[in-house]
C-alpha cells in the first residue's frame, strides 16, 4: 500500500511538477488513493470493530473500486484492441485525434496503477471476507 502511494506521490510531485500546477484531476486521484487506502487498512488486516461498524463506508468503497476498476480495465482493454488488431489500411485512417486519445489512455493506464492495484485488493478481500464468513457460519451450523 505504501509503495503505492509513494508511486502516485512522486510521480505527481516530481515528474508533473506539483501536480501540473493544481490540476483537479491528478489531485482528485492522488486524494482518491489515498482514501481507498485509508478504508483498506483496518480491511486487509481485519480489525474487527472497525470492519462491523464501517459497513456502510465499507458497501461505498467497494462501489467505488469496482467501478474505478471497470473503467480502467475497459480504458487498457480499448487501447490495446485499437493499437493491436488493426490492418495497415485503419492505420493509414487514423487521424492525430485519434492517436492521441490512444496515447492518452495508455498514459493513464501506466500513471494510475497504483489505484488499480488497491481497488484490486479491496475487492478481493471484500468478496473473501464474504466466502470465508458463509463458511465458517456453514460450519458451526
């Protein structure tokens, strides 16, 4: 999680010199991430007060992440369909609209892993916390 949020960190910091100067959207991310962070820890390390009273909090960022993830993997899936199953006469059509929109997506695709990686989690261990809760209630009857 931290080499997440140290990824995002530095490469808003350093490589867009502050954010490209307030931009809303790489700081909506950067404060996005480490929301999704922040609900996570008490999630992965299964704090159980935290988990039974952040339920509702718990049901939104689920929510969130899967939707996150749902864009972001149609974004990748989009691209590459684009860049790989062409012929040599669409890529003669293509115009420089349509190359930089490529471009784009494959830049936000790289930029915005780190966010990827803790949705992933947080809807894993979501729908694991549900599996291994039906079957320990199975189990004690």
């Amino acid at each position: 999680m931290l080499a997440c949020l140290i990824w995002n960190l530095v490469m808003n910091i350093a490589w867009f010199k502050g954010w490209a100067g307030g931009n809303f959207w790489l700081l909506g991310q950067t404060f996005y991430l480490i929301n999704q962070i922040l609900v996570s820890i008490p999630l992965v390390f299964e704090l159980d007060f935290l988990i039974t009273h952040l339920k509702p909090i718990r049901l939104f960022v689920l929510y969130t992440a899967t939707v996150y993830n749902t864009f972001y993997l149609t974004s990748l899936i989009w691209g590459l369909v684009l860049v790989f199953n062409t012929d040599e006469e669409e890529i003669d059509k293509y115009d420089l609209i349509t190359i930089i929109s490529v471009l784009m997506f494959f830049f936000d695709v790289t930029t915005n892993i780190s966010t990827f990686i803790i949705n992933s989690c947080i809807i894993l261990k979501e729908i694991s916390l549900e599996f291994f809760q039906l079957l320990q209630e199975s189990s004690t009857g």
